[in-house]
C-alpha cells in the first residue's frame, strides 16, 4: 500500500529528487564498455542487481532513466522483507531512452533523450550487462 504510490511519486521526480547517484546507469552509449561501467562500482560482494529500463513502471508509463526509483526501491525491499544487505544490493538503471516525449523535453530528466530502442541494440546491451554482472560477481 505505500510502495506503489511512494515509489511511484519518487519515479515521476526523480530528475529533481536525485542529489547523488543512487545506483548505477548503463546507457546504450557504454555499449561495448558495460564491464568497465560495471568495474566502477565501489562494491566487491554484491549479491542481488535489480535492474529496470524504465520501460512500465507502476502503470506510469515509460519513464526512462526515472525508472532507477524502481530498482533503489525494490532493493529497499530486498533489504527489509529477505534481510539482504543494502550494501550487497546493486540497482541499475538501463538506460535505453524512452518513448515518453514530454520527460525528453524535461530540463530535469537524466536519461537519453532518444526515442526508446527496442532491436538488436538492446537486446546486445542486456546480453552484455549480464555477461559483465556474471564476470564481476558470479552467476549466483
């Protein structure tokens, strides 16, 4: 009953709520690079990636970048309902642009402001997060 509306809100403000990076945002521009991107995360032992690209996010629609309110929060989740560390939590946003032209225009939107990608180029940016996640920590 308080996730959704909160995290939800927290989507949709996102570009004006963030002070610092809460999580770690691959965009299709690091193609070819996610393992380097992956390698600048200041933690060794994570046990969980939550990751999102935004795409449907709580009946919000495409929120992009903005969608990482859903990974920080559902590692939240993790954290209070599975006792997972925070610290052992790694959320991603993967940022692929978006389809929601008005958040483009947003002075304060931190994503792409592309049109969302949905062919092979995504499809390769996924394959390489999880290979570059797999390398760093492991396949469990």
């Amino acid at each position: 009953m308080v996730y959704t509306p909160t995290v939800g809100d927290a989507c949709q403000q996102w570009g004006s709520l963030i002070l610092r990076p809460q999580g770690l945002y691959i965009s299709l521009n690091d193609a070819g690079k996610v393992a380097e991107r992956v390698a600048e995360w200041p933690i060794n032992d994570v046990m969980l990636a939550v990751v999102t690209d935004g795409e449907r996010i709580l009946g919000l629609g495409d929120l992009g970048a903005h969608g990482m309110g859903i990974s920080v929060g559902k590692s939240m989740l993790y954290t209070v309902a599975a006792g997972v560390p925070p610290s052992q939590l790694l959320p991603i946003a993967l940022d692929v642009g978006t389809a929601n032209e008005a958040l483009r225009e947003d002075p304060f939107y931190v994503g792409l402001r592309t049109g969302r990608e949905r062919g092979a180029a995504y499809d390769a940016l996924v394959d390489e997060l999880v290979g570059a996640l797999r390398a760093r920590y492991g396949a469990s």
